[in-house]
C-alpha cells in the first residue's frame, strides 16, 4: 500500500526532480532559468510543463549564496511621476518578467536642487546597495547626479539613463537632441520663419538637448531663434502659462519640449481665440498615447521610454553576467505628423 505523506512532510521539487520529468539535465533546467545558454524551443516547452506538473519554484536565496548573485536589479528614478517615468517602469518590468530577476524600484517624487533631495537620494541608494542588487539603474536626467553614482561603479555595474555619457558607468539615452532638431526642421519646411520654443526645466539635460536641437535646425537655415520660454516643469502648467502670456503676433509655429507642455499651450490658445493649425503650427515631444486624441491630433517626435528600460536591463545584465562595460547607446526619435502642424497663414499673421 503506498503511503502519502502529510503536506506538511512532502519534500519540495528539486531542479533535478523537473530534469527527470522533462527528460533534461539540471543543468538544462538551470540554464533555462538563468537565460544564460542556449535551451531550444522545444526543450523549453517540456521544462515548462515540468515545472507547472510539480509546481517548482527556484530557491532564489541558495543560488544567491552559491552564485554570489541577488538576480535583482535595483533602479532608482528621481523628480515628478509623468509619463516617460511610467513608460519606462513598463519596459524594464517586462524585460526582467522574461527573465529570472527582480526589480526593486525606488522613487523620489522631488527637483534634485529641493532641500535635502541629494542627501535623501543617496539614502536611497545605500538602500538599494544593502539589499544586495547585482547592479543599479539610475534614471535621473539633473545636470548635477553625477556625484550621486561615483564610487557605486566601483563596487556594482552601474548604468545611467541621464543622457550623458559618463567615464565610470554605462549610459543609455534617448536622442533629445534630435527630437529638437528635427521637430524645428518640420516647421521649416512648412515654411515657418519664426519658430517659438517653450522649454521643459532648466536644470534637465534633456531641456538643454532639445533647445540645442531648436537652436542648430534654425541656425542652419538662416533664421533666428525667438527668445525661449523658460520652464519649470514638462506638465501641462509650463505650457499653459507660456500660452497665456506670449505675445500671438510673434510666432507662426511653436516647438514644445514635451507633449504636456503643448496641450497646456494649446489649451491656454484656445482661451484667447486662437487654434491650431489655422492660427499657428505646433509640434511636442514624447508621443503620448492621449496625443492622436487631441483636438487637433498632436504632431509630435516619438521618445520610446518603454524601448530604454528594456536596453537599460539589457545593458546591466550584460555587464553583471559578462562582466563587460556597455558601449554608450543613443535611440533615436522619430517624427509622427498629425493635425497640429500646417503651413503658415499666408497673410503671415
């Protein structure tokens, strides 16, 4: 007569225990959990049947103690929760969902030139060190977060989304720079002369990337640079005070540094009796979803935030597994033409 033992008794599944199911090695079974070696589809689908036959977990803290190695990911991102942040968490999570690591995010909802911001961003950081990650992402686009990596590279892999390269970590970015080139050039060759940029916050690298950007593409056709409206934020607020204000005789088209920022200028146009694209062309940057829904669809240069969080985790599992530094990685934007970018009125008005 076979006996079963209580729950309590019965003895968890081995990685070996799944192997003999699926008529594999251990090692087979550990590669398909570590995504370090090649395992063939078909291999993959008998472990997969295996593991939920015997309802196997990886002991995740044993391997941590014979690997030396956590499998987490600690990333840390800094200022205002907007769209490009929620992007972002989107393709890292789902990067490491198909692969055997964990991601431990940590946020500060606060300008890094706030009182006490650095200081509480280090806090974070040692945090994230004390739980033993096998490396850190560190998404903050401040001028001044240099310091907060420097000496962390020396003990972890390290990789910065701060759209600067950096001599002692791995930089991935998204091409503002570009975005700002290429957004002006569009209105040029509609046929605008006189181009009004409204700026995201002066303390971000992405702010003075898409200025820069603004600035090349009307130098290079021989036109002048309308004074810039300075920012304080990338939301809707930036935009809708600059809309209130500016003078809508001294521009034809507007380049906005972030969709936000032209649906508040937009908005605030739109009090005053003026709409686009009849009365001026604009252009944002981002391409968020709500930004083909906009009355009109909004022109804008699309920033693919999901694709950097999943070239950052790339990056950093590289380098934690190979043990290699990452070549700095630039994506590039792209133009999306809507409704919000026409030629000019040809009174000039």
């Amino acid at each position: 007569m076979t006996t079963t033992r209580p729950r309590h008794e019965r003895t968890r599944p081995s990685m070996a225990d799944v192997g003999r199911l699926a008529d594999v090695s251990a090692q087979t079974v550990s590669r398909f959990f570590s995504g370090s070696g090649y395992v063939s589809a078909a291999t993959r689908e008998r472990i997969e049947a295996a593991v939920a036959e015997l309802g196997y977990r990886p002991n995740h803290v044993a391997r941590a103690f014979r690997s030396n190695r956590t499998h987490t990911i600690g990333v840390m991102t800094m200022g205002t929760m907007n769209y490009g942040v929620t992007a972002l968490y989107s393709g890292l999570t789902a990067a490491a969902r198909a692969t055997d690591y964990s991601i431990v995010i940590s946020h500060i909802d606060s300008d890094i030139d706030e009182p006490g911001a650095l200081d509480e961003a280090r806090r974070v950081l040692d945090n994230l060190q004390s739980l033993q990650v096998d490396g850190i992402i560190l998404a903050t686009q401040y001028r001044d977060a240099d310091e907060l990596f420097e000496g962390i590279s020396d003990r972890l892999p390290v990789v910065t989304l701060s759209g600067r390269p950096r001599p002692s970590a791995d930089t991935v970015a998204l091409d503002s720079y570009q975005a700002g080139l290429i957004a002006t050039r569009h209105l040029i060759e509609l046929g605008h002369e006189r181009i009004l940029h409204v700026a995201g916050p002066a303390n971000r690298n992405e702010t003075i990337e898409r200025a820069r950007g603004y600035t090349d593409a009307l130098e290079e056709a021989g036109l002048v640079p309308l004074p810039a409206i300075p920012g304080t934020s990338w939301g809707a607020e930036t935009g809708h005070r600059a809309g209130s204000h500016v003078d809508p005789t001294s521009f034809t088209a507007a380049f906005a540094a972030s969709d936000a920022i032209a649906f508040g200028f937009m908005g605030a146009m739109r009090s005053r009796g003026f709409e686009a694209p009849s009365d001026y062309s604009i252009i944002g940057v981002d391409d968020m979803p709500e930004s083909a829904y906009t009355s009109p669809p909004l022109t804008t240069m699309r920033m693919d935030f999901d694709e950097l969080g999943t070239v950052s985790f790339d990056m950093i599992r590289h380098h934690i597994e190979k043990g290699e530094r990452v070549d700095l990685r630039v994506l590039p934007s792209a133009l999306v033409e809507r409704g919000s970018t026409a030629p000019p009125r040809p009174d000039g008005a």
